[in-house]
C-alpha cells in the first residue's frame, strides 16, 4: 500500500481502488500522505469482499459529504471522463455510476 500511495501521489493517471484496504488506518494514511481524496476510488472487492464492509470503512473514516462523493463516484467520473455519461449515436446509454452507501 505505502508504494502504490507514493506512485499516486504523483501527478499520473494512478487511482487508488480501496477493495483490499480492510484497514480504516490504511485509507486515513494514503488520504493523510495524498493530501486528500482526489485519487481514491471505492472499489467493492466483490465477490471476495463484502461491498458493506468497504462502505463501514468510509463511515470510519468520518469524511465530510464532498469527500465521501468523491470517493463514491466523483474520482470515478473524472477519470472515466465522458464514458461515464456518454449516449452513443444509437442513442443507448452510456456507462452509469451510481454512488453505493449514499
């Protein structure tokens, strides 16, 4: 975990998927050494992981609304950029997230 935080500190397209963080002090570190949430982005760990037991680690955390939303959808949406919310021109819909836990 400390050397994928350090490599998504950097200014690159690294995000930080929190599935495998079981630990509520290893998000509050990468937040803490990232200076803030702009690169973390909740991942379920399905099947593997209970998509509860990563939204109870958020709840943890004590994020304020805007960081919780970042999380949640925000990050994803900046870095899947349009896909998110593109129509083709077939007119079907493009990829939609839906914030979990919100």
């Amino acid at each position: 975990w400390r050397a994928a935080i350090d490599l998504a500190h950097r200014p690159s397209n690294l995000f930080l998927d929190l599935s495998g963080a079981l630990n509520p002090d290893k998000i509050a570190f990468a937040i803490h050494q990232m200076s803030g949430v702009r690169k973390l982005v909740f991942g379920s760990g399905a099947p593997g992981t209970d998509p509860a037991a990563i939204l109870a680690l958020l709840d943890d955390l004590e994020l304020n609304a805007d960081e919780r939303q970042k999380i949640l959808a925000g990050n994803a949406q900046r870095l899947f950029g349009e896909a998110v919310t593109a129509t083709s021109d077939a007119g079907s819909e493009g990829i939609r997230l839906t914030p979990m836990g919100s």
